[in-house]
C-alpha cells in the first residue's frame, strides 16, 4: 500500500496491522508501524491493542513494552485492556518498578486490575522476599471483591512458608476452601508442609491420605513431600513406607527424594542401606555435601573410623565440592585420629581456594597449626575466636592430643590463650571431652592449662568433678576441688558438682563435714548447693543434720531460691517437724521468693499431717488465687486429708471440682477417693467410681479392690467383699494378705467364727502366708467370742511360726488361765518377759458375749 505512493488513512493502516498480527506476521507489522508513526498517523486504541496482544502471545514482551512507550508518548488513550497486557510484559521482562507504576496508574484511571494482573504482581514481589507488599497487593485485590485463583494462592501459601507465617498460610487455605477455589497438587504439598512445620503430623497424614483419594497426585514431588515431614518428625518407618509405596507405583526417584531415603538410613544407622543408596546416588550426580557429611558423622557414631577415613578418600576423588560445614567434618576425623600431616594438607589446599578466602575456620586453623611462625602476638591477641574460630582451635588441639605430641598441645593452647575468650575455649572443651566421656583427652588438656599458670573456668572444673562423682570416685573429684577451690571466689557451679558427687558416693556425713568446713573458712554456698545437700541428708535420713543446715540458710538469711525452700519443707515434713515446715514457707513468703505448685503441695500435707485441716485447704486457695495451674497431685492430697479428718462431703465436692478443671482422674487419685468413702461405708459410691474408672480407660488395681473391699466390710456386706476378692482374681490381680484381713475382721466382727475360719483357709489355699495380722485377728475372734479351745489350738499351732507379738502372747496367756493351764499360762508370760514384752491385763475372754 505504501509502496503505491498511495497515502494510507488512519483505518486502513489499522486494517493492515491486524491482518499483519492476525497473520502472525510480527516482524511485517513491526516495519509497518515504523512506516505508519513516519507519516504521522497514528492508530487507534482498539488496533494498539490487538498489535499487544498479538506480540504478548508470541512472548515478543519487548515489543509489546516498545509499542507501550510509544502509544504513551503519542498520548493514545490506554484502556483496561492495554494496562493488563502491558503490566503483564513488564513483569516478564524484570521491570518490577515500572510494572506497580502502571499499575497505580491504571488505578488512578479508575480501572480495577483483573486477578491474572494481581496474581503475576504478587508472584513477582513475594519471589523477591517483599512479604509486606505482596500481602498488601492480596487485601487490595480481595478489597475490590476479587476472588483470587489457585496460583496466587499458591504464591501466597509459598511466600508464607518461607516467612514460617504458619497460622496465615492455614486462614488463606480455609479461604480458598471457602470460596471454591481449586486446590491442586502443589498447594496441597504446600499444606502437608506447613502440618510437617507446625508439629501436626496427623493432619499432614489426614491431607495426604485425601490428595490419594482424589487422585490429583501426578510425581514423586508430593510423595517426598510426605516422606520429609515423617523425616522431620523423627518417623523413620513412616517415612520409607513412603518411598516403598512409590517403588510399588514404579514412581521414578529425584535426586531429592535419593536424598531423603538416604537421611532416613543415616537415622535408623542402616549402614549397608545407606552406603547402597549413596552409591545410587553417586552414579546419578555427584552428591551434594550435606549428604556427605551425614554419612561420615555416622561412621563417626558408629566408630568405624577406618571407612570414614576411605569414605574421605572416595568423596575426594569423585571430586565433591567441599562447602565448610563438610571441610570441617573431614578435619574432625583427621583430627581424632591424629593424622596431623593429612589435616595439615587438606587445610593447606583449602586455604588457597578462592571459596575458602574469607573463611574464618581454615585461616584459625592455619594459626593454630602455624603460630608465631606466620603471625604475629599482636595479630592473635586480636583475632575474634566466633564459633568457626572455637572449633579451628578445638579441632587442632584435638589433633595434637591424639598424636600424642605434647609440646605442639601446648604451643596450640599457648596461642589460643593469648586470645580474647581464649581462656573460654578451652574449658568448653575440656567440658566436651568430658561429656563425650573421653575423660583422658579431658584430663590432659586440664593438666596442660594447670601448667601454664591458668585456672580453669567453673564449667570445666565442674564437669571433670561431676565425671567422677558418677564413676564414684570421690577422690579424684576432691582433688579437682581442691585444685581451683582455694579462695572465697569459688563458684557455685564447683560447689554444686562436689556436693553432687558426695551424694553419688553415698558420703552424706562427709559431705556436711564439708560443708561445716566451709563455713568456717567464710565460703558461702549457693542454692542448689545447699539443697542437693539437704536433700542428700533426708534421704538417707540424716534430718539433725539437716535441720542445722536449715536453721544457719534462714538465720544468715541466705538468698534462696523455690527449688531449695521446697526441699528444706520437704525435708522437714519427712523428719516430722512440722512447726520447722512452717516456719520455713513463712520465710519464703516474707522473702518474696514465689512459691511454686510443690510447694503448696508440701504445705498441703505439712498442715494435713498436723491435724490443721483449715491451713491446708487454706493453701490450696491461695495456690488457685494466685493463677497456679493446680494437678491431680494437689487435688488428691487435699482430698485424702479431708477424709482423714471425716470430712466426706468436702472430699466428694473437691473430686468433682478436680474434674470440672479439665483434670482426668487417675488411679492414684481414685483410689484415695474410694477409700474416703470406704471410712464413710458409702460402698454405693465407691462402686459406682470404680465402673467410671473403668470406662474411662483407668484400671483398677490392687490398691483400688482393697478400699472397696474396706467400703463393703465397713457396712458388713461381707459377701459383696468376698465376691470383689473373686473379681480381682478373675481380672488377674492377685489378692495380698491385707485383702483378706480386711474379710477376716469383717466376719470377725459379726462373731461369724465358721465365716473366719472359712476365709482363713481361703487364705492358706490362695498360697499366701499369713501375716501378722491375720493371726492376730483370729486369734481376737476367738477370745473375744469365748472359743477356748480352737483359740488355744490355734496360737499352738502358729506359735514356732511367728514372731514375738504382745497381743498374740498376751491373748495365749488369758486362753490358757480360762482353760485352767495355769503351768502353760506361765511358761507364755516367762518368754515374754525374756523378750521384754509387756503383757496386756485388760483383755478379757468372751468379752464380745457378755456385752451381746
């Protein structure tokens, strides 16, 4: 047309555009559009815009932003349609900037951005880490009423869980399920994540599960997925049922998921099927350094030092690419093993590496090595030892330490010394070697910093105390002591680790000893000290000593902390001092230290045992008013105090408010329960807990059957007793002598001579040995209802049997005068007085019949 000569109109060179667009003629209508802007025509809106969109399908989006510029500088109204297909271009061509300036204006025009224009902004932004504009881009979007598509969820789910903002990634995804939105495949894997970071391995189970049922999974991507949530979790067996369930799918294996089977062996330290798989994984690529490192730490774990070391060896020939976390294991076994010369090589090499220029291990490691020889006192004095540093000297002194060469230990620990946490260093080290229990490499690096005039940090002392106190060897834990404790700057984490150490030992009187010594000397020990020790001396029953630790902590007004006022209340309770118990929690209170859930608990029983019901409950009160989150322990103490005091109705009230806290009985709790109805003989109700324990999954057991048995007797529903000692039996709980007795005494006090005799034998057949008290209560029997004879028959046949008892001896003496065996009578009474028993004159035969 333009070769003619003929003059085109705006229309025609319009027509002509499109055909060229529509023809997908682009280079054509490029070179016609010049032609046509040369003669100072210019289209319309409708014909830039099928040109745009023309070139935007072709993905010619520099043409498309071209022709933009152009309709602009032309001031060519732009519509909806052209800011869509040009913001669309910018994004695709990296211009971020320009793209949210198009889209302002486009909004100033009072045009509302589709959801597609949306959706490639915010994919575009949350991929450059700008969270906050991304989610402000959202809520502009949902505030024009815009309901978003599965991929800019998919964005935004991303961007969340890259920012660990679980709880909005969950809103969003109820959001989409709200709104109908289409969840695929990637979004579910997304969800199954953001379940696996949140700890809620079931509803990533639950979601998995689901996404199989719908059956949109289409790669091994969601399946790895899975696998690596049931890794995280420590599920390992979960985890490789995963992979095994895609091997029975013939779903091919990503070097992701090779990873993930790999990490799962190293778990479950399956060796042969984590070499077998690293093979695998070998042939593939070559494996990235992470995996590397997790297998030789297993080597390491297992202590098979022989393959690290040909492990090192064949990752160094398939030329892995060292990163420093993987250079720094491989130093490790050099290290451990001694092989100085392999060590000094291999740091040597990495040191010249570009990647390792500014890596602060390998230069720390080269100053350790070398020393003086290459830098100057003034160079490492002021070197920062930061954690790679730490480990740079560690892993050098390790090294010489396991050579066995003394002189370069110490010319390492020299230097290291010089250093601003130099000092530091060491004794974390000396606290590794003795945690790792590699107590030899622990004792000479302690030597060597004795040597060099340097005295341990506390934690390294005390560690090395507390190795010995758990060996028991109380000894060499003294002479640590004794090494760095010669000051009243002593610290509390020495005089804790000795104290520790004399408990382990089982030297709680030398202990206080110590601790006497001490004292004198003007050396305070701290909380925990005195407390490990008090506690130590109650335990073994030592509460004099005790109390006179308690007393000199309240009198010197010692600053105490909860653990130790709970130990000295505790203490105090078992030693039966109960006015000390008090006095002790009031000094806690006027100190201000905070009482804690035992304390009150303590105090419960320290104002129960001393008869003073109303302090008690009193406490537990005050425990609820001020916030404390009460357990069963503390419920339970009350209650068994308010049914020791008969207090019935109290206990039943306190049980029930325990529940209605959200508190689920247990079996100790019940027990004591159905044992205050027992005192009461309110066996309905002890019946009836024992069906609810039993539904809620809470099995009665010994201690349960005995007070219902004491609920029955109490009442003399004797045969619903016997019928409970059937049940337990039949239940598999075997019956004690106790079961019995409690049967005996309730026959017994009905005058059933026959119904006690039967359960005796019942007793006997039962392949229990009578106790004491079964003796007794028979015996009782028949004195108190005037069998003579079968009473006198009866202490005849147990007496070789059982100990020296008053009551059993005393009852044979009054059986025996009632009888007329006077001779018989005397020759009891002459033992018992051998023994220095005294005899009981008030007993009476038949004194059960005369008040009948």
């Amino acid at each position: 047309m333009l070769e003619a000569g003929c003059e085109p109109d705006e229309v025609a060179c319009g027509t002509m555009l499109c055909a060229y667009a529509r023809w997908g003629r682009h280079k054509a209508m490029m070179s016609f559009f010049s032609a046509v802007q040369e003669r100072g025509i210019t289209p319309s809106t409708a014909v830039f815009n099928f040109m745009l969109s023309s070139l935007q399908k072709r993905s010619l989006h520099e043409n498309v932003i071209s022709i933009w510029k152009q309709m602009t500088e032309k001031g060519v109204e732009l519509n909806h349609f052209t800011f869509t297909v040009v913001i669309c271009s910018l994004v695709k061509e990296g211009h971020a900037e320009v793209a949210f300036k198009t889209l302002n204006q486009m909004k100033s025009l009072k045009f509302i951005p589709e959801e597609a224009t949306y959706s490639i902004l915010i994919s575009l932004i949350s991929k450059n880490g700008n969270y906050d504009d991304a989610f402000r881009l959202y809520e502009d979007m949902r505030s024009q009423g815009i309901i978003p598509s599965n991929f800019t969820c998919a964005s935004l789910l991303t961007m969340y869980y890259r920012k660990e903002d679980y709880p909005k990634a969950l809103a969003l995804f109820e959001e989409m399920e709200r709104y109908g939105i289409k969840i695929d495949e990637v979004i579910y894997g997304l969800l199954i994540r953001i379940y696996g970071k949140l700890g809620l391995y079931e509803d990533a189970q639950k979601t998995f599960e689901d996404v199989k049922k719908l059956g949109v999974i289409s790669n091994e991507k969601t399946y790895t997925t899975m696998a690596q949530v049931h890794l995280n979790a420590g599920n390992i067996e979960d985890a490789l049922n995963i992979m095994d369930e895609m091997k029975s799918k013939n779903i091919s294996f990503s070097n992701f998921c090779y990873g993930i089977l790999l990490r799962c062996y190293i778990m479950k330290e399956d060796l042969a099927s984590a070499e077998a798989v690293f093979q695998a994984l070998s042939k593939m690529q070559i494996p990235e350094c992470g995996l590397c490192k997790d297998i030789l730490n297993l080597y390491m774990r297992l202590g098979l030092t022989e393959k690290a070391k040909d492990f090192i060896f064949q990752i160094r020939k398939i030329q892995v690419e060292f990163d420093e976390e993987l250079l720094k294991t491989v130093m490790k076994v050099f290290c451990i093993e001694g092989m100085v010369r392999d060590a000094v090589q291999l740091i040597r090499e990495f040191s010249a590496s570009k990647t390792f220029e500014d890596s602060v291990f390998t230069q720390t490691f080269s100053v350790a090595i070398h020393g003086n020889d290459r830098f100057s006192a003034t160079e490492i004095a002021s070197m920062p030892l930061d954690q790679p540093g730490a480990m740079a000297f560690e892993l050098a002194l390790i090294l010489y330490i396991a050579d066995g060469n003394t002189m370069k230990a110490e010319e390492t620990l020299n230097l290291l010394l010089k250093t601003a946490n130099g000092l530091s260093v060491a004794s974390q080290l000396i606290r590794k070697f003795t945690k790792e229990g590699d107590i030899s490499k622990a004792e000479d690096l302690y030597k060597l910093l004795m040597k060099l005039g340097r005295k341990p940090e506390d934690v390294a002392s005390a560690s090395l105390i507390n190795f010995y106190g758990k060996q028991k060897n109380l000894k060499e834990a003294l002479n640590v002591f004794a090494s760095v404790a010669n000051s009243s700057r002593t610290g509390n984490l020495i005089y804790n680790s000795i104290i520790d150490s004399y408990n382990r030992c089982d030297k709680q009187e030398e202990a206080y000893t110590f601790y006497r010594e001490e004292m004198k000397k003007g050396h305070v020990l701290g909380p925990v000290a005195i407390s490990m020790l008090v506690n130590g001396l109650s335990n073994c029953g030592r509460y004099t000593e005790a109390e006179a630790i308690i007393h000199n902590s309240l009198r010197a007004n010692l600053e105490l902390d909860t653990v130790a006022y709970n130990t000295f209340i505790k203490a105090m309770l078992q030693a039966g001092k109960l006015r000390l118990a008090s006095r002790v929690y009031e000094h806690m209170l006027s100190s201000g230290v905070p009482p804690s859930i035992q304390t009150y608990n303590t105090m419960i029983s320290v104002y129960g045992r001393g008869r003073n019901l109303d302090k008690a409950v009193k406490a537990f009160d005050i425990a609820q008013k001020m916030g404390i989150s009460l357990d069963e322990k503390a419920y339970t103490n009350l209650i068994c105090y308010y049914g020791k005091a008969g207090k019935y109705d109290e206990a039943s009230n306190l049980f029930g408010r325990m529940q209605e806290a959200g508190i689920k009985p247990g079996q100790v709790s019940c027990n004591v329960m159905i044992n205050v109805y027992a005192a009461a003989g309110l066996y309905q109700e002890a019946e009836v807990l024992m069906h609810s324990m039993r539904s809620s999954g809470c099995k009665p057991d010994s201690l349960t059957y005995l007070a219902l048995i004491r609920a029955y007797t109490r009442v003399g529903e004797c045969s619903e007793a016997e019928k409970a000692i059937d049940s337990m039996q039949k239940e598999g709980i075997s019956p004690s002598c106790a079961h019995f007795n409690v049967l005996l005494s309730g026959f017994a006090k009905g005058g059933l001579i026959r119904e006690v005799e039967r359960i005796y034998n019942n007793l006997m057949n039962a392949e229990l040995q009578p106790d004491l008290e079964s003796h007794s209560l028979m015996l009782r029997c028949y004195m108190d209802y005037g069998h003579v004879e079968e009473g006198i028959s009866f202490f005849e046949r147990i007496s070789k049997s059982v100990k020296p008892d008053r009551f059993i001896m005393s009852a044979a003496v009054h059986l025996y005068r009632s009888a007329g065996l006077v001779l018989k009578a005397e020759g009891v009474l002459r033992s018992m007085n051998s023994f220095g028993i005294p005899f009981l004159e008030k007993l009476e035969v038949g004194s059960k019949l005369k008040a009948d």
